[in-house]
C-alpha cells in the first residue's frame, strides 16, 4: 500500500433537508441523494507524489440512500494539476491503497457501480 496523506480545506453538501440520514440509515429527504465534496489541499502526498495545492471536486449521486448503492461518481481535479498529481488524486477519491472502508472516499466509491473518467477542469 502507498503511503499518503491529506490535510484539506474542504466543503461537502448534499440536496438532504438535515444533515446526512444515511449516515444512520435512514432516508434521504428526497429519496435520491446528490452530494458533492470539493477540497484544496493543504498539505499531502501520495508516496513521493506532493499535493500542496491540488484543487478537486467529487460529485456523487444514487437512486435512493447510499447505503442501498447503485450510485453514479464523478472527480474533477483542477487543471494547474500534474499527470502525478491527478492519478494520486484520483486513486485516493477511488478509495484505493486504504484499508477496507476507513474512510469516506472508500465508502463513497463502493456504493457507487458507475465511475466516470476523472476530469481536469478550471476550478
């Protein structure tokens, strides 16, 4: 497993009228859920890979709650990225080279049956 770490300013949200039911398993207010993740990183790498600076946002959607899956994900990495840093970034929003669902990414990815390819856009 690679060694990386992340420490972001970051923002996520998602179209629920309360915070996240399915945290607890319950539903989300309007039976799908829409939820977005952006983040600048503040300090990190990925093995040798450094990713002060690196911009993104993950885009996330499901028919109905995220535990039940089905899910359909999207990252976009800001275009001043390099090759490095975006299939660092990419992997860690993949929840890749982690253990078995530590962490949300993780979480969010295996919920999610379809992965669309990693944009590099103006954030």
């Amino acid at each position: 497993m690679i060694d990386w770490q992340i420490q972001a300013d970051t923002f996520g949200s998602c179209n629920c009228d309360h915070w996240c039911p399915c945290q607890f398993e319950g539903d989300p207010t309007h039976y799908n859920c829409e939820g977005v993740e952006a983040f600048r990183v503040t300090n990190g790498h990925f093995g040798d890979v450094d990713l002060t600076g690196v911009v993104g946002v993950v885009m996330y959607s499901w028919p109905g709650p995220v535990y039940k899956g089905g899910g359909t994900m999207q990252t976009i990495v800001g275009e001043g990225a390099t090759p490095e840093q975006i299939d660092a970034i990419e992997r860690v929003c993949r929840g890749e080279e982690t253990v078995e669902a530590s962490n949300i990414w993780w979480v969010f990815h295996a919920m999610s049956d379809h992965v669309l390819e990693t944009l590099v856009r103006p954030i």
